[in-house]
C-alpha cells in the first residue's frame, strides 16, 4: 500500500513551487521587461538623464551641481580648518541655488539644513548667501532673489527662478564679453513654463544654460 505524503508536506511542497513561480516572475522576468522596455523607449530618462559634450559625461538634466573655481593664496588652492577646498562662484557662469547636500549637490547625502526659519546658523548663512550674491551681481542685496539664499529640500534642485537668471545676466554678458541681448536669448531658450501648464513654477535649468553659453563662447 503507497504511503501517502502528509498533508502539512503537501501544503510546504506547494508553497515552495508558488514561491519559486512568484520569484522568478515577479523578482526576475518583471523587472527585466520593464528595464528592456525603459532602455527601449526613454533610454536617455532611463539612464538619469546624462549631458554629454566632447564624449565625456558633464552632468544630468536633473542633479544641479556648483560651478566655482578654487581660491587662490600665493598661486595655490586654500583649504578650511577641515581640510576641504575654499570655493568662490566662477563669474563666467550662472549661479545654482545653494545646496544642503554633503559639501554641495552631492547625490549620496541628499537632504535639507533641516533648520527652522529662526535657526540663527541659517538667519547667519541666509545673510552671508545674501551679501555674497549682492557682490558678486553688483546690486542690491534687498533685490536677491529667495533661491539664491535658500537651499531646496533636495539639496539636489538643478534649477533656478527666471529672477534669479536675470540677476546674473549682466555679470556674466560682461565677464564673457557678450551682449547682455545675447545672454538673455540664451536664458530665454533654457526657461520652462510650469509642468502641464499649471504645476510648479516657471524654472532655468542651470547646467543647460552654461553650457549653451560654453558654445556660443568657444
């Protein structure tokens, strides 16, 4: 007489098999058809979005990143009390937002300051962003705009306010020797309406625009 296999067995034997379907549906042929399918019709979003000029990666459409130049003491790079680079705003190029991201715009510790409007380190930074931006565009510090003294919640934000565009227009048409007629096309031509034409705000996407402005220069 065959012995049959308990019913708790069964049950284990069937939940393995089910197991082992789901896993190699769901954790292995799933996601590869939607990677093909990605790769296939939005390969550039797909692989984050990456500028290139020249055969070298110089950015994505969608992380911001610093344009500055080191600081120079006796013809050598100066470092703070912690060992890391001093950085100054290159004026051949429009500004990011300030960024809360590691040392700034770094991907692996994206984030806000996480500090309240009456924080005193960020009344100070706001105050010092402030002076800087003023300076360094040659107006009013009362006319800087929000973004240029407020870091985003990313961190990451690789856009500016039209406003903010438009402050540094002159500096850089100067330092370049464009005309500021040039520079203002170019700012146009980088601008975005609202998503949809309701959501967000109009926004310069700031690698694109320094790199248009890197074409017309050359």
């Amino acid at each position: 007489m065959a012995t049959r296999t308990p019913a708790a067995l069964r049950q284990y034997g069937a939940a393995l098999r089910t197991l082992l379907l789901l896993t190699l549906i769901l954790g292995l042929a799933y996601p590869l058809a939607m990677t093909g399918f990605a790769q296939v019709a939005f390969g550039h979003n797909a692989n984050g979005s990456l500028i290139t000029r020249g055969g070298s990666t110089v950015g994505s459409s969608l992380i911001g990143q610093s344009f500055t130049v080191p600081v120079l003491k006796n013809g050598q790079p100066t470092k703070d009390a912690k060992g890391n680079p001093v950085l100054e705003a290159d004026p051949r190029y429009f500004q990011s937002r300030p960024s809360a991201a590691g040392l700034g715009y770094d991907p692996t510790s994206s984030g806000a300051s996480n500090l309240g409007p009456e924080n005193n380190d960020l009344i100070a930074l706001i105050k010092a962003r402030r002076a800087t931006a003023a300076a360094l565009d040659g107006i009013n510090p009362a006319q800087v705009p929000p973004d240029a003294l407020l870091a985003s919640g990313s961190g990451l934000d690789p856009h500016i306010s039209p406003a903010y565009a438009q402050e540094q227009i002159a500096r850089v048409a100067r330092v370049r020797g464009l005309s500021v007629a040039q520079v203002q096309g170019l700012v146009a031509a980088n601008t975005q309406g609202r998503t949809l034409g309701f959501l967000g705000e109009p926004r310069v996407n700031v690698l694109n625009l320094n790199l248009a402005l890197d074409a017309i220069s050359h």
